[in-house]
C-alpha cells in the first residue's frame, strides 16, 4: 500500500492517508472525570497543529458536538492566525441527527452553518452525519446531505458507523442526486478488526467510499503506554478488552516495530493504512503530531499484516458505536 494522497469524491484538495482526530480539543465534559489532559491548552493544540501539518498530515476530522463546538472553535482561530493554512488543510466535521431535529433538512443546513462560522470559513471539504440512528429515513438525510452540497457549503459529504447495507441504502439514494458519497467513519483497530471480517472495507472500496478509521490506536491502548500492570484511565471505555489480551497484541507491534524502527503505535497506524482505510489519531502535543506521521513513508510487507492480523482482536459493535462516533 502506498502513501499515495487520497481523495474525497466531491473534494478536489488531496490529502495524506492519515489525518488527526479532534475530539479532545476543548472537549472537557467528555475528557473529564480524569480523562482529560489537564495540561492540553491551546498553545499545546497549536503545537499539535503545526506539527502535523509540517508532516503533511492536512485531514482535520472533528464534530459539532466536541466541546459543544469548542473543537471548532479552536480550529477557527488556528486559521484566522495562519490563514494560508486554509488551502492545505481538508476540514472535516459532522452533524448528528438527534430525535427532536425532524425537520432534518433545516436543522442539518443549520447545523452546518453554524459549524462553518465556527471554523470560520465559507465551506467546509467534508460534511458527516454522526451516526446512523435517525428518526427520519436514509432518502431524508440523503436529501438534506445534497441539498447543503448543491448550495455550496460543503465539497463532499459522508456518514459514520454505517453498516454494508446502511451505507448502500445512502449511497444510492445519493447517486440518484448526483452526490457521491466519499467516507464512512468508523471505529477499526487491532483491537477492532471487526469491520475488515464483516466486509465492511470491502464495501467501502466497491462503492469508492474513503473509510476514516477512529480510535486506530485504542484510547491509546496500543501505543505500549498502558499494560495490565498499568491500566488506562477508567474514563476511557471505548475499545475495552482485558489489558492481558491487549498486551499480546502490543507485544507483537513491540517485535515488528524494532525490525522497522518504528514506535508500537506507528506499527499499529501503518497496519490501518495498509488495509486502505485512513486513520484519524488523536493528538495532544507536537511530540504526538510527529510520532503519528512516522506512520507515513514506509510499508508492512505481507507477511508482517499477517501476523498482526492473527493477533488482532475482533471487537464488539456496541449501540453506543452505532449511535456515536469519535475522533
């Protein structure tokens, strides 16, 4: 698999198969409980930011509802304070379609201008709906999805945590519009396998559809920080499976990575990559930024997926996953 630049269909700005997850930026209500990284201040994000763009890593993916728009808001002054960014950055975020929001056309068209103003820009590249639990019918948000493409506020748009045959329902309903559907957002992992075993990925490739892989790293389970004898944060419950079991599969990242040079977590990315799919890591600091790109520029030979694939977990698809998604 190569690093070559990946793009949305509708978005005309490429991107590096890897981008960065924003879901901790300003999110302290979700973070907190001793979850959040009490020393995450915007000077750090800012670091963050420029580190991974001076790696070439341009995919911005966040949420209206991260940090109640704070996620937003700081991409915004990011980009009021180097604006030139703008041209390199692919902006990413999403709309989810609560119960009440029955009037999904108007309330996704508002919800977009609203994350616009935030970010401060005119558009955004990539517009999602948050999850795949809705009132209204897969045509209604199809609808509300071409209608916001067709004014001009978003170049592409895509869903996330949609099934095969979810994500076939909208993508059809889409074409009929003339509006490609170009990602579908989802949790996959070493210690999520699932949506590769279930044909997922294969779906996605057979309708052209980008899939953005979030927590690829397991709420940092498998970066080698935490291990059974020293747990993560219990605030951190997605992508949960006794640390025995992820220790295994970080003691195979562990042997991999040294014939590399390359960190668990690096090893942990590329495998992602390797399977098509983009992964969206969080990042705290420009040290995380950096660690993250290392994941660029060099490939996993067959055999090496191999064994990660044989250590791999399968995972669970919760409700809660269908529901929300993050990253």
């Amino acid at each position: 698999m190569s690093d070559a630049p990946v793009t949305f269909a509708g978005c005309p700005r490429p991107t590096a198969p890897l981008g960065v997850g924003t879901w901790a930026w300003g999110d302290k209500a979700t973070w907190g409980m001793g979850g959040y990284d009490t020393e995450l201040t915007e000077g750090r994000i800012a670091e963050a930011w420029a580190a991974s763009l001076a790696a070439g890593v341009t995919l911005i993916n966040t949420a209206e509802v991260y940090g109640g728009g704070e996620s937003e808001r700081i991409i915004g002054r990011l980009l009021a304070a180097d604006p030139s960014a703008r041209s390199r950055v692919v902006l990413a975020t999403k709309f989810i379609p609560l119960p009440q929001k029955l009037n999904v056309k108007g309330a996704l068209r508002s919800a977009l201008l609203a994350s616009v103003e935030r970010l401060g820009v005119e558009r955004v590249d990539l517009y999602q709906i948050h999850g795949p639990v809705s009132l209204r019918s897969k045509a209604a948000l199809a609808d509300a999805l071409a209608a916001v493409v067709d004014e001009g506020l978003t170049s592409a748009v895509g869903v996330s945590n949609y099934s095969s045959g979810e994500m076939q329902r909208i993508h059809d309903t889409l074409a009929r519009a003339g509006v490609p559907l170009a990602s579908n957002q989802i949790e996959l992992s070493l210690l999520r396998r699932r949506p590769e075993t279930v044909g997922l990925l294969a779906e996605c490739r057979r309708l052209g559809v980008v899939p953005l892989a979030y927590s690829p790293l397991g709420q940092g389970r498998l970066t080698g920080k935490y291990s059974a004898a020293q747990p993560p944060p219990g605030s951190r419950t997605f992508s949960t499976h006794p640390m025995e079991e992820v220790d295994r599969v970080v003691a195979v990242l562990r042997r991999l990575g040294q014939a590399h040079d390359r960190t668990p977590a690096q090893v942990a990315l590329r495998w992602i990559i390797e399977k098509g799919a983009v992964p969206i890591p969080g990042a705290k600091s420009a040290e995380q930024a950096t660690q993250n790109a290392g994941a660029l520029g060099w490939s996993l030979p067959p055999g090496d997926v191999a064994a990660l694939d044989a250590a791999a977990l399968e995972g669970t698809r919760t409700l809660r996953q269908r529901i929300w998604q993050h990253g």
